[in-house]
C-alpha cells in the first residue's frame, strides 16, 4: 500500500479510460462511495477484457480519499508502473487494468463518447449504416446477432446502458445487454412501462429527461438503472414483433435528443429485416434437419416412404431379399421399379457381384436375344468377335428384366429355359454356359390379362413371379409427396447451386392433391425445372406448374357429416321396409324410438 498520499477533493471527481485496442476514449463519473471495475456486465466500470476477472478491483472512497484494491488476491493491477494488489490514489495517478488505463481526474467529466454530440453527416450516416449491415448479416444464430445489434447502436449513439428484449413465443426474453447486470433485469418479475408501452404501441419512445418527466420518471427500468435519458423502439419487420431494443444514459450531460432517436430508427429497421432473414434461414435448417432425420426413418435404401403401401413393400423387401427367390415388381411407369430391383440385390447375399440392368421393350427384337444371350463370331453379319451377353455379364449376381411384359413370345421360350436349367446358350454356338442368377423383373402391364390375350406365357410367369411387390402409384403416397419432393429439392439446389430450399403450404398442399399421372418420375422432372428456372427461396405450386383446384364441397365438421350419413341410412331402410318402423328398427338394432326421432327431423 502507498500510504495516506490521497488527495482532498472540494468537488467532483472521475475516471479518465483510454482503450487504445478500440481506440475508445470516456470519462466516467464517481458519484458512488463504492464503484466496481470488471469484465462482468453490471459492474459501474465494465472493462470488456477476458484477461480480467468478472469483478477486479473496487474503488472505495472514505471522505476525501479513494482507495482501489483487488477482489480475488489472486489479481492485481499496475498504478503509475507499479504492480500492486491495494493503492491510495491521488489525482492525475495512473492505472492499468488489463488493456485499458484509467487516470484520477477532479473536476466534472469532460469527455464523451465519440459518437455522441454532433451529428453524423449523410455520408457518415451511410457509412455507418453499410457497416453495419454488412456485420450484422456476416452473424448467423440470432443469439450473435442481438448481441452485435446491441454493440453496434450502444457505438453509434454514445448510450452508456442497454439491453435487448426478444418476444419468443410470446414471451419476454433478455436477448443481449450492455453494462447492465443481468439481475438487475428480471424480466419474470419487471413489467416495465416504457416497454410495456413501446410493445403495445409499435411506435419508439423518447425520454430525454426522464427525472422529470411525469408519465415514466417512476418507470422500472428509470428507477433500477438510475437513468437520466432513454430511448427505446420497436424491432419489428412488416408486422412481426421480434422484439424491442432500449437504451438509457446515466449521466445529465448527455441527454438522448430527437436526432439519436431518427439514427436509432433507421438502424434498428435495419436490423429487424436480417434478424428476419435470420429466423428464416434457422427455421429452414430445422425444416431441413427434420426432413433428413424423417427421410433416414422412412426410408429402405435409396426409396423414401412412411405410407402404408410403402410399408408393406419395405417388409416384403426386408424378408425376400435374403433368398434366391424370383421377384416380379408390378407398377405403373415412373414408381421406381428399378429402385426396388437394386435394393432386393443390396440386401441379398449376391451385393457384391453384379447388378446389371436391361430394358426388354428398348431393344428390338432382332437383337435383345444378342443382348441377352451374348453371340459367337460369324454368328451374323459383323459378328466379328465373341461377346457375352446381359445374363453372362450377371453371373453370380442379380439381372432385372425391365418391361418384362414387351418381351417377344420366341424369347419367352428361351428365357423360361434359362431360367428352369440355368445354362444360356449364345447366339450362333451350340454349347451351353452355366450360370448362377437371380432374376428381379419388372412391367407396368396387367400380365394376367397378357397370357389371356396370348401375348405372355403362364409358365413364364409362374417363373417368374413368385414373389410379387406391388408399387403404389404417387397418388396413391400423399404422405410421402412432400417427403420425395423435398428430397429431390435438395439434391437439385445443391447440384446446380439455386436459391429454392423448400416449398410453401399451398404448393405442398397442392403435391399432395394432384393426380401425378407420370408418379415419382414426373415430380422429379418438374422440381428439376422448377430449380433452374426460379430465384425464390420458397416454391410455390405456380413452380411446379400445378394448378390449384378450389374444393368442389366444403369440409364440414365431422359431428355434421356423421349425422347427416345417418338421417340417408335411416331413409334407405325405412324405405326397403316400406316404412314399418318397428322392421326398420329390428334391421338397425337400435330402439324405435330412435326411428321415431329421426322420422320427426326428416319432417322438419
């Protein structure tokens, strides 16, 4: 300790702080017998350093002399270049506490904030405000961006207090605060007038004396901060509330006027369109992450699904694939036939051999035998080397026979011997090949019918058919519409880098409700265009080409729609019984009364 050197002072006296990292220069009054310095928000001298502890030192004044100590012994500071724990300070002495110094000075402060006095000129106002918004949008969680907001308006405005309070469904949320105690603010308790008034209103409010001002001078926030000007305004973007952003100065000398009230506005309009944005943006990545958590829960390989058809596919999938079993898939075109043909062989005991695909009614008929089957050199004009065929191509794994049902009766023949001998025979050769496949085929025609009409052989198809899947049309899906489609949305906007990242309500509603004739092929097709050819963020039905359908009947409640189907019911067995009610009654068992009751308000 230095001693009893303390000065006398006859008047006021205060603190002189240089932050030459932000190159920030205050003075701060000493008006309280005890004033706390510290990096925790709340204290009277708040010293934004991590390096210093939440409460440092204290600077105690007894009569004419002040005195600062640490508060953890652990700590210590640097008076006029010497490191002590305790010092007697005198005016013009010299601290360092962390980054910042800190001088004694006597006399009324005289140096404010930079910002604050004269105003911005435009261009500076401009400046400002490019500034910013540029930082404010670099942010991503809404929690940085209060916070940097706060900084920002607290720099610009030359306010010593702040704090911000979101509206988060529907509640009162401390958000961010400048140099106020987070105590101080138990806004489970405060029900403050000024913001009271400002959330109900929508309109800024100014108070640039608020001492003496007669309608808030006893206002919470007045009282508990000892403030002597406030501002406080809306933040709020078209007509969402999101919150309301309050600033106070403490000290008499720096009164809030009517043009930091303007700056204010403009800023936190600003800053209410990105906190806009940003709620769509977190709300789209929470969209997203729902969506890939249900698409990995509702989903067997590569085929999205939760509906009850696609259920029951799945189970059958999941207990067939393991075999060796035929397996026909019967769908109409675009349900993703093929999808499920690689998911029987990715889960069988052949995944790691061969998946090899053909498409029976592509091919003419005069060489889907050759592609088939493969051929011998001289087999036919340009046959000019042996070459192997889709089924040898497949030995040991799995061939899917798509459009099965286009196949030509002459190779119908051969591919039933295939399939019962397991050897194949190439075009132009006289010795067999063994082989080891299984077969998945596929068609959207009724082959039924087909062997009916002769164009399919019944042999053939017990071949292959023994154990059938049945694709559901996407009509069919309307809980898993909008699952596929977001999906595909995804795989689209980050393959050609577009903008769209989900659909509106009406556009799902509209998914769901169309007819989807071309099924999941179709939706694919059209959210692919849709992609490239849109700049929104969201799709809408207009997007995808849909047109809107009004409902041709209103939805009714269910009570009205229940009675309604019973008071017809009633009506069509009294009139199968020739309107004996007590028969009509015994056929419904229910009491005749309850015939008599509802033959009353048929007459009504």
């Amino acid at each position: 300790m230095r001693g009893s050197r303390g000065i006398v002072l006859t008047g006021m006296a205060y603190l002189h702080l240089h932050d030459p990292v932000r190159e920030e220069i205050r003075d701060i009054p000493l008006r309280k017998p005890l004033v706390t310095l510290g990096r925790a928000e709340g204290n009277d001298v708040h010293l934004l350093d991590p390096s210093l502890a939440p409460t440092h030192a204290n600077l105690l004044r007894k009569g004419n002399h002040f005195t600062l100590s640490v508060v953890d012994r652990a700590t210590t500071f640097i008076v006029n270049g010497v490191r002590a724990r305790s010092s007697d300070l005198r005016v013009g002495d010299e601290v360092v506490i962390g980054r910042f110094r800190l001088t004694l000075m006597e006399g009324e402060p005289k140096q404010v904030p930079a910002t604050a006095g004269a105003p911005l000129s435009e261009v500076d106002s401009v400046r400002k405000l490019a500034e910013f918004s540029r930082d404010l949008a670099a942010e991503s969680s809404l929690e940085k961006i209060f916070q940097k907001l706060l900084e920002s308006v607290v720099a610009i405005t030359g306010a010593e207090k702040g704090f911000l309070i979101a509206i988060k469904e529907g509640e009162r949320v401390l958000a961010a605060s400048h140099n106020v105690g987070r105590e101080t603010l138990d806004l489970s308790r405060v029900s403050d007038s000024i913001v009271d008034r400002v959330l109900t209103d929508r309109k800024p409010i100014i108070v640039s004396d608020a001492l003496h001002d007669a309608q808030f001078a006893s206002a919470r926030s007045v009282v508990d901060l000892r403030l002597s000007s406030v501002m406080c305004v809306p933040l709020q973007w078209r007509s969402e509330m999101f919150g309301v952003l309050y600033l106070g100065n403490d000290n008499v000398r720096n009164l809030f006027a009517q043009q930091d009230l303007a700056l204010l506005e403009v800023f936190s309009s600003q800053a209410a369109m990105l906190v806009h944005q940003a709620l769509l943006l977190n709300e789209l990545q929470t969209t997203n992450r729902n969506l890939r958590d249900q698409l990995q829960k509702s989903s067997q390989g590569g085929i999205i699904g939760s509906s009850g058809p696609m259920k029951e596919c799945f189970k059958i999938l999941r207990r067939v694939s393991p075999t060796d079993l035929s397996v026909l898939v019967l769908g109409e075109t675009g349900t993703g036939k093929e999808l499920v043909a690689k998911e029987v062989h990715r889960l069988s005991g052949r995944a790691s051999k061969p998946f090899i695909s053909i498409n029976c009614g592509a091919i003419p008929e005069h060489l889907l035998e050759s592609e088939l089957f493969g051929y011998k050199r001289g087999a036919f004009t340009g046959a000019q080397a042996d070459k192997i065929g889709k089924f040898e191509a497949a030995d040991g794994g799995t061939i899917f026979l798509d459009e099965i049902g286009e196949m030509p009766m002459p190779l119908q023949v051969k591919l039933l011997r295939v399939l019962q001998e397991r050897v194949i025979e190439r075009v132009g050769d006289v010795k067999t090949r063994p082989i080891d496949i299984r077969v998945v085929s596929a068609t959207n025609k009724n082959l039924t019918e087909q062997i009916s009409s002769g164009n399919f052989r019944e042999d053939l198809f017990y071949r292959l058919n023994e154990v059938t899947v049945n694709l559901p049309a996407l009509r069919e899906r309307q809980d898993d519409v909008v699952q596929i489609a977001q999906y595909l949305l995804n795989k689209y906007a980050e393959q050609y880098g577009a903008k769209a990242r989900a659909f509106s309500a009406g556009c799902q509603n509209a998914m769901r409700s169309y007819y989807w004739p071309g099924n999941v092929r179709e939706l694919e097709n059209r959210i692919k265009k849709a992609v490239i050819m849109t700049d929104r963020v969201q799709l809408g039905p207009e997007d995808l080409g849909i047109e809107i359908k009004e409902r041709s009947t209103a939805i009714r409640p269910l009570a009205d729609a229940e009675e309604e189907f019973k008071m017809n019911y009633i009506r069509k067995a009294l009139d199968a019984n020739g309107w004996n009610k007590a028969q009509t009654a015994r056929e419904l068992d229910v009491d005749a009364r309850t015939i008599f009751r509802y033959i009353e308000r048929m007459g009504e």
